[in-house]
C-alpha cells in the first residue's frame, strides 16, 4: 500500500468517528442541520420569487387577486356555517307526559272562537 492510500483512509476513519462522537454528544445537531437546510430552501425559493415578479408582474397580481379571492370565499363559508351550525349550551331532556284521552280545554275565557271560514275571497 502507498503512503496516499494509508493516509486516506486514517482521515475517512477520523471522520466517521468524530462524527459520531459530535452526534452523541450534541442528539440535536439533526435538527439544526435540518432546520439550516430549511432556511437555505426559504431563501433560495424567495430569491426566485422575487425573480419571477421582476419579469412577470401581471402574473403575480392575477395570482394575488386569486388567492384573495379564494380567502374571502373560505372566509365567508365558515362564517355562514358557524351561523348555522349548533349552538352552544346547556340542554335537558323533558319527558312526554301521558294523556289520559279527554279533550282539552284550550281557552278559559268566556267566549268561544269563532269558527274559520271555508269560502275563498274573490278579490284580486
């Protein structure tokens, strides 16, 4: 083996194990690499972003429009069914009671109703 073969491979084998020694000593370095990949994603995206609005502004105003749009009808759905939905409360049960098969009294006034008429009117 050549000296250049030796040396590679003690630096590969230095690598893995400090690599894993920084990945048990700090369990959330996962999660900064992964949130300094997302950040580099965001900033990469809004510079093609503002690109794309540079040489397309009619786009991004009809684009803009269509997502306002979209909101405001999401908007007012939840409201109308927030308006028709259940409401909120206390509530009890009330049990039917049993009739005993007379027939009621409805008024207790001393004057009886007067009877509905059956003869349509003719006026127009």
């Amino acid at each position: 083996m050549s000296k250049l073969t030796t040396i590679t491979d003690r630096a590969l084998e230095l690598a893995s194990q400090a690599g894993s020694s920084i990945k048990h000593a700090v369990p959330s370095a996962d999660k900064l690499l992964q949130t300094g990949a997302a950040l580099g994603v965001a900033k990469t995206g809004g510079k093609l972003a503002v690109n794309f609005v540079r040489r397309n502004p009619a786009v991004a105003v009809a684009t803009g429009i269509g997502v306002g749009l979209l909101a405001l009808v999401a908007y007012r759905k939840r409201k109308r069914d927030a308006a028709n939905g259940p409401i909120e409360g206390k509530s009890r049960r009330v049990e039917a009671r049993k009739v005993n098969g007379k027939a009621s009294t409805a008024r207790k006034t001393g004057t009886p109703r007067k009877p509905r008429s059956t003869a349509r009117s003719t006026e127009s």
